[in-house]
C-alpha cells in the first residue's frame, strides 16, 4: 500500500512541470480577433531582456533621454556602449522612428516603438503617444479583417487626442492627425452599416435607432474589406488611402499620417495646457 502511494506520489509529481501556466494576454489580437486585451509589460523590454547591456545604469537614461528627444543623447553614450545592437536600439527607440513606421505602414512594430517611449513620458506627451498607439493598433485589426476592434481603438484614440485641446492650435501636426483620424473612423463606420444594412435583396435605413445598430452584428469579422493603396494626388505626391473594396463605387479615404518630429512632442510638453 506503501508502494502503490509512493508510486502515484511520483507519477503525481512528473505530471506537475507539464501543467500550463497562464500566460499575460496579449495587446494585437489575430486577424478577427474580439476585444482588446491588456498587457502589463511593454514587448520590447522582454525581448531585449535576454539581450539587455551589461550596462543597465546607462540604458536606463538612454531611454529616459530617448522619450523625451534629447537627440545630444546618442553622440555622448555610443562610444560608451562599443555595440552596433545597442546603438540600433537608440535610434529605433525615438519619437522619428515610431512616425516613420506608422507612416509606412508598419502599425506593430509602430505600437511596440511607441509604448516604449510611453512609459516614461510626462503628461501631456503621455496622452499624446497613448493615442498614437491605439490609432496604430486600431490599423492593425483593420487590416487583419478586426474591424470592431479597429472601431473601438480608433475611437478611444480619437478621445484621447480631443482631451488635449489640439484644436487650438489648428498649424499642429498633431491637429491635422486628429482631423485625418476622425474622419477615417466616420469612414470605418458609415462603410460598416453600409454593409451592415444591404444586401443582394433589401437594404435598411440605419436610423440611429438600437435595431439598426444591431445589423452590425459581429461588424464582418474575418472578411477582407479594406486595403491600404497608395493613390496620387494633383501634385503628384503619394498617398496612402484607405480602400472599402465591398462597394461597387470607389470609396476610399486617407489614411492618417503624422507629419510631427520630435521635435513637436517637445514643444507640446512645453507649452499645451493638458486638461
């Protein structure tokens, strides 16, 4: 009897190191993918982490200086650091860059750049790069067919953005980007109860009215409606343009892009009455 309990005692204690641990969810969901869901720590401090500097003292201001665009950081610290991944990291970590991908598209990797600096930032840069980062967020699930989680980031975003009184200063960067993120969020919606209320046989009024808003169902998750093309405008320049291929007239609308620096974000700390 002895026996026969060490013996299950053993095989109890074997099975134990293959039970799961839960895991910390994650911030971008896959392609049709429900509610977005928080995670505590930032994606880039835990990759690193394997990698991290020998140097913890001096990652610690190259991030702090970093966030707040102090661009004398680089040309005192390299020398000191004496590696080419770390001096990357410097660079790849600033305000420029998070605009850059955004700008081009890269809306993860934007997000990871982005909550990096976030988490040091001062209010109202804190705000400021909040919103930047569910804006990305929200483009990501738009084009992985998450087009309830890409309403929902866009329109928290957008919130954020008009905490900020940006309208005051309508020659900001970052009064052009609220302007371009509300009406591309007035053109996910309209497109989504267009789709929502017509079909091959009938097409409803979207009245306002709880039973309309109903027909959005679960908003055609996992069907590729919108595409990002690149159109030409008068001048000749490039566009990025939001594309809702489920129509059979072009609808189309510009997708937002920032046109700040950092220094901008620095002058926005300075000067903006934060309400």
């Amino acid at each position: 009897m002895a026996h026969s309990h060490s013996a299950a005692s053993l095989h109890a204690a074997r099975l134990l190191p293959q039970q799961r641990t839960p895991t910390a969810p994650r911030t971008l969901l896959p392609a049709g993918g429900g509610l977005l869901l928080r995670r505590p720590h930032p994606p880039l401090h835990q990759q690193r982490r394997s990698r991290s500097s020998s140097r913890p003292d001096l990652r610690c201001r190259r991030r702090l200086l970093t966030a707040r665009g102090d661009y004398d950081f680089y040309e005192n610290y390299a020398d000191e650091e004496g590696d080419e991944e770390e001096e990357s990291e410097v660079i790849g970590g600033s305000f420029d860059a998070a605009v850059a991908l955004f700008n081009g598209g890269e809306f993860h990797a934007c997000h990871d750049v982005v909550e990096e600096l976030w988490y040091t930032a001062e209010e109202p840069t804190r705000t400021l790069l909040h919103a930047i980062l569910q804006c990305a967020v929200a483009f990501h699930h738009l084009f992985n067919q998450n087009h309830r989680g890409a309403m929902m980031e866009l329109g928290e975003g957008l919130c954020k953005l008009r905490k900020l009184r940006l309208d005051d200063d309508t020659t900001s960067p970052f009064s052009r980007f609220q302007e371009e993120v509300a009406a591309a969020l007035n053109f996910i919606y309209r497109t989504q109860k267009e789709l929502a209320a017509c079909t091959d046989d009938l097409c409803l009024t979207m009245d306002g009215s709880a039973t309309s808003y109903q027909l959005l169902g679960n908003f055609a998750a996992g069907q590729k409606l919108y595409r990002l093309e690149t159109t030409t405008s008068a001048d000749g320049d490039g566009v990025p343009t939001i594309i809702f291929s489920a129509s059979s007239r072009l609808v189309r609308v510009k997708l937002p892009t920032l046109s700040a620096t950092e220094h901008h974000l620095a002058a926005l700390q300075c000067t903006s009455e934060y309400i």
